[in-house]
C-alpha cells in the first residue's frame, strides 16, 4: 500500500500544482476513483454517515476521507434540504472508494434503503441543546440559508426561541427514529460528545465498523490532522461565533439557554438523551 496517509490529499495536491483549470472537476476525481479502486481492498466500496446538521458529521467525513483510498461523493439526487436516500445511487456502489454524508431523515423509505443495503452504516448525534446553541450562530452567519430570513436581524437568544418552536420536535424525532431502528448488526450509533471526549478511540471505533484495517500510527496521524486546533488555529473551547468551526466543545448551552428554554427541551427530550 502507498505510503501517503490518503490518496485523496494526494490527488488534490497534484491537481492543484500540476493541472490546469478546464481540465479539473468530475473527470479528474472518477478518474482518481478508478484508480483507488484498483489500488486498494477495503471491504466496503462506501461509507454511509447520517448525521444532524451541527453533530460533528463534517469532521467525521474529513478524517474518513483521509483513510487511504477514500474520496468525499455525494449523489446527484442528494440536494441542499432534500437528502432522501434512493437505493439505485448506492446499489450498486459508484466506482472507487467513497465516503457519503448526509443529513437523511427517518422516513420510511429511507430506512428501507439503509437496511437493503446490507452494509455497515454509521448514525451521528448530538445533545440537542448544544445543536440549538450552534445552528442558531451558524443560521445568523449564513445569509443565503433558506431560514436566514425567518431570523435576521434577531438577537442569537430569540434564534434559540426560534429553533425550539420550529425546529426542536423534527431534531428530537430524528435522534429518536434513528435510534429505535438502528440495525443491532450495521448501524453503528456515534454520540458527538464521544468524539470530542476521546477522538482516537471513537474514530478507531469507526474504522473498525467499516471493516477497515489501518496501522494506529495512521489512525492517529488522521485524528491529529482534523484536530479543532490544527483545523482553526485556536484552543477548543475558545469561540469564534462567526466560524462553522464555533468552539469545539460540548456543554456550551449551559452558557447560553435561559432557564425557560432548558425546561422547553426537557419538555420533549427524554432523560437519556440530557446528560
């Protein structure tokens, strides 16, 4: 096996130094998928992620995509606010080795397609009050994000008021649905708080899900590589409200809900999932 950490960093590079601009884009990276393909002998062609927005999906993804071999593809179908799952984009697998994140719902069909697959799959939560905390921030810095009007110009407390009222039953059914129907044999359950607490072992725990034999040495290049501080070139912990990368902890609605709106999520959450 190469000794690059991935090819997917390796392709960019070239690409990057080498190829000019009309020749870049979807031919290069099924171009680069084939040749994976060959290289490499992972048991699973892709790896599902099914994640929240604001659950740590995105930092999943990147340290998956570092696994040699493995490159970022996200089907034609899958759109922004439409991530229904259809079984034809997956069954067969694209060429290559490919990680796929979405923010799929629990629909009924779209459980059936996850378990028709017959291959392991990983769901990714996270407390609900810190995802509040961290979609309000992100929503009031995204201003082409569909529900951007619903707030702008609203003070980040009255966005949490918003995220109760109009968002928090669909999350909490979301983790709830998941959850119940996460096949005992392919569905791995990843809390984000496990991430941050010990990023190597969860990250190994994945790994091993998905089948993939990998050194520790490598494993942990990986982690060290997508760690908060090397990714934004400040401590976890330290904040930056208009950064997708905010601050890196867990327990932060503790320093933002108001007593009203804690009893709000405890209204709907049960007591497992508030800890």
């Amino acid at each position: 096996m190469p000794s690059v950490v991935g090819m997917g960093s390796t392709f960019r590079q070239l690409r990057r130094r080498y190829l000019p601009n009309a020749l870049r884009g979807k031919p290069l990276r099924r171009l680069q998928r084939e040749v994976a393909q060959r290289i490499y002998h992972h048991p699973h062609r892709n790896l599902l992620v099914i994640g929240q927005q604001k659950s740590g999906s995105t930092w999943l993804e990147r340290m998956l995509c570092d696994v040699p071999g493995y490159v970022r593809w996200v089907p034609n179908t899958i759109k922004f606010g439409q991530a229904d799952l259809q079984r034809a984009d997956f069954d067969p697998p694209p060429p290559g080795y490919t990680v796929t994140k979405v923010h799929t719902t629990p629909s009924d069909e779209n459980l059936r397609v996850v378990h028709a697959l017959d291959r392991p799959y990983v769901i990714l939560t996270r407390d609900l009050r810190d995802i509040a905390v961290s979609w309000s921030f992100y929503i009031l810095n995204t201003p082409d994000h569909h529900r951007y009007p619903d707030i702008a110009g609203k003070p980040v407390e009255r966005v949490f008021d918003y995220f109760i009222e109009h968002r928090l039953p669909e999350y909490a059914w979301w983790q709830a649905a998941w959850t119940e129907h996460l096949d005992a044999r392919l569905g791995l359950l990843v809390r984000y708080e496990d991430l941050l607490a010990d990023t190597s072992v969860a990250f190994s725990q994945v790994v091993a899900h998905f089948g993939i034999r990998m050194p520790a040495d490598r494993r942990q290049s990986i982690v060290d590589r997508h760690a908060f501080a090397r990714v934004t070139g400040r401590a976890r912990g330290e904040a930056d409200n208009s950064s997708f990368h905010r601050k890196g902890v867990a327990g932060d609605w503790q320093n933002h809900l108001s007593p009203s709106q804690v009893a709000a999520f405890e209204a709907i959450l049960p007591a497992s999932s508030q800890r």
